[in-house]
C-alpha cells in the first residue's frame, strides 16, 4: 500500500446516547402493569440483555421479578429480546 492510498481521516464524533434508559424505565412500567404478558424489546440487542435484564443489572429492571428471552436475527450476532414482568414488589 502506498502512501497516497492511506486513507487519511478523522474518526467520527461518537453517537450520543439515545434515551435508552428512559425507553427501558417506560418498558419496565408497562410490564409491571401486564404481569404475566410477554412484550418485544425495541430494536435488536446483544444476547447479554437478557443476562442483565434477569440479573436487574439495568436499573429499570431492579423492581421485582422478570424473565427475558431471545431469539437470534438472520445473519446477525444480535437478537430480538422478549421480556415479562413475574411479579415481586416494584
């Protein structure tokens, strides 16, 4: 590779969070209002999700009990995340 081949540029400013603890805060709340009903996380997620979902290692998920599930997306290493809220105190 030459020299003039080098691409010569500047990283790109790193993405600044989009909300995603308010958006689980919301999702948590509606669980807890469903008990016993299964909901789709928004957008696709690492397989750790679920980990830390049942662990309530996400702040969101710290009140009561919830099973996480997931199911792999084609061609992917992330995965659709299905969560339910078994109860527990809030």
């Amino acid at each position: 590779m030459s020299h003039e081949e080098i691409d010569w540029s500047e990283p790109p400013m790193k993405a600044k969070p989009t909300g995603g603890h308010a958006a689980h805060v919301e999702f948590a709340e509606a669980l807890r209002s469903n008990p016993g009903k299964w909901a789709k996380m928004d957008g696709d997620h690492a397989s750790s999700q679920v980990t830390n979902i049942r662990k309530g290692t996400l702040k969101a998920f710290t009140g009561g009990e919830f099973e996480a599930t997931s199911r792999g997306l084609p061609e992917s290493r992330r995965c659709e995340v299905y969560v339910r809220f078994v109860g527990g105190p809030a």
